[in-house]
C-alpha cells in the first residue's frame, strides 16, 4: 500500500488541478480505496476547485472513513462539498452523512441536516430515531415515530426495536406492541428481544414470556 501511494504522489505530483476531471476523479477514489484521509480530503479540494462532483458512491466512502477515524473537521468539509453550487445530492449520500454526524454524536448537525431533506425514506428516520435512543432522548425518539407514521414512512424491525428502548413506561410500551402487531413485525428477531427486554425491564415478565 505504501508503494502504490508513492506511485501516485510520483505520478501526478499532487498537480490534481491541472489533470483532466475524470482523471482527477481516479486519484481521489484511489485515496478512498487505500483509506488515506488526508489526501483524499487534498484531493476532493482540487475537485472542488474544479467545480466537479465525484460519483456518489465515492462519497459514501469518504464519509465512512471519516467517520471511522473520528474526523470531525474532515466529515463537515465532506459535508460542504456534496452541497456546494447548489447540488441536490442522492438520498443514500445525504443518509450517509447523517449516519456519520450520529457517530460523532453531533445531533443538533443530524437533525439540522435531516430537516434538509426533503424525502426523508426509512433509513432517514431510523437513523435519527436510534440516535436519540441511545443518547436517552425517549421522548424525542417516540415523537419522531409519530412524525415518520404521519409522512406515511413504513418503519421497519429496526426503527420498532431502537425506539421500544425509548419507552417510558407499559402504556407505551403496550402502544408500540400494537403497532409492530399492525405492521406485521412481531416476528422480527431484533423486535422480539427488544419486546422482551422491555416487557422485563417494566416488571411485565408474563408479557415478556408471551413474546418469547
């Protein structure tokens, strides 16, 4: 890997501005490849000198790398440049970025970012929903459950199973069981152990036996 980076800076001598866009591109999906944030963040500046947006599969790379290395900074820059010069960026990109801003545990930038986004899907919500979950916020999470229904957002095994932790007490867990029984869910593996906890945490164990 060392070798192949040396061939690139050898190659191009960081002269990105000056390559052909498609040329440029190939530099900075090979930095994403070889995990090299920093030059990959070099990288991206020189495109975006060039005004040129990668593929946005390259940018989902990015934000993982970033968010794998706690890169602040870098993340937001990302960030910067996937809406520059007024860019509608695919929803996989923007679900990406809001995912790595909840690994950061930035989620006044989450839902700053998630109120942006103008079709928000099922990987949009639960993302949020988990977020504030897990960061204790239940009553948050649960709100963010009525706002999903009323857009008419199906919730999957996964949004139920985050936010039945979020529960504050059996009326609405009771609530939530009605509802994974009306989407059919009640056989989802994460949904059924997320039940019976529950169920057990509030000191309901023949529910928790029921469901088990």
């Amino acid at each position: 890997m060392a070798e192949e980076l040396q061939a690139l800076d050898k190659a191009h001598n960081w002269d990105l501005v000056s390559l052909p866009p498609g040329k440029s591109q190939g530099v900075y999906k090979r930095f994403c490849y070889l995990k090299n944030l920093p030059r990959a963040i070099e990288a991206l500046k020189s495109l975006q000198d060039l005004k040129v947006h990668p593929d946005p599969v390259i940018y989902v790379d990015i934000i993982k790398l970033c968010a794998q290395r706690g890169a602040v900074e870098q993340g937001k820059l990302v960030h910067n440049h996937i809406f520059a010069y007024g860019s509608n960026p695919p929803l996989f990109v923007v679900n990406s970025l809001l995912g790595m801003y909840v690994k950061f545990n930035l989620l006044d930038h989450a839902e700053r970012l998630f109120d942006r986004i103008p079709e928000r899907n099922v990987v949009s919500w639960t993302t949020l929903i988990a977020a504030h979950s897990n960061n204790s916020c239940g009553e948050k999470a649960l709100n963010l459950l009525v706002l999903m229904n009323e857009e008419g957002v199906r919730p999957n095994g996964y949004t139920f199973s985050s936010v039945l932790r979020a529960s504050d007490g059996l009326r609405t867990l009771r609530q939530l069981h009605c509802s994974i029984l009306k989407y059919g869910l009640e056989s989802d593996v994460f949904v059924r152990s997320a039940l019976i906890d529950v169920y057990a945490k509030w000191g309901h164990l023949e529910m928790a036996f029921r469901v088990f």
